[in-house]
C-alpha cells in the first residue's frame, strides 16, 4: 500500500517550510555580546546589565544554552525605539 501526499500534507515540504520560516526569521547573524558592545561603544557590562532588565529597558537576546546572543537588527531596533521615549 502507497501513500500519496498532496503538497500540503507531504512531511518534507511541512519539514522544508518551516525551515524556511525560521531561516526568514534570522536573516542576519547572531552575534554575542562583546561585539553588540563595541557596535553601540558601551562596556559589555552595560551590555549584560541590560539583558535583565524588565520591560522596554530590556535589550533584545536570545539564549543558547548559557550563552546569550543578539540580532543586530533587534538590537538597533530596541535602541531606536527607547530614544523616541
């Protein structure tokens, strides 16, 4: 007995679309916080500061593990929209 999938249902297609969806996602580079630092000229303490803060204070990051990334284009985002307030 064969199984036949439209596209809509075929496992790999659902597999390479959300693939896809998530390479859309992050279409920049990830990079730490020493270099998120040196890009806005601030210590990287201030930079690891403001990853706990609460709110809109708080810098945009992801995690991986114990190691805390950025999108530069998050980033330059969240500072833009703080300077308006």
């Amino acid at each position: 007995m064969t199984t036949i999938f439209n596209n809509a249902q075929n496992p790999e297609m659902l597999y390479t679309a959300s693939l896809q969806s998530s390479e859309r996602e992050f279409h920049d580079d990830l990079v730490g916080p020493a270099e998120i630092a040196q890009l806005l000229k601030v210590p990287i303490s201030w930079v690891y500061e403001r990853t706990r803060r609460r709110g809109i204070e708080r810098m945009p990051h992801f995690k991986l593990g114990k190691y805390l990334r950025f999108s530069k284009e998050e980033v330059l985002d969240w500072l833009h929209k703080s300077r308006r307030n």
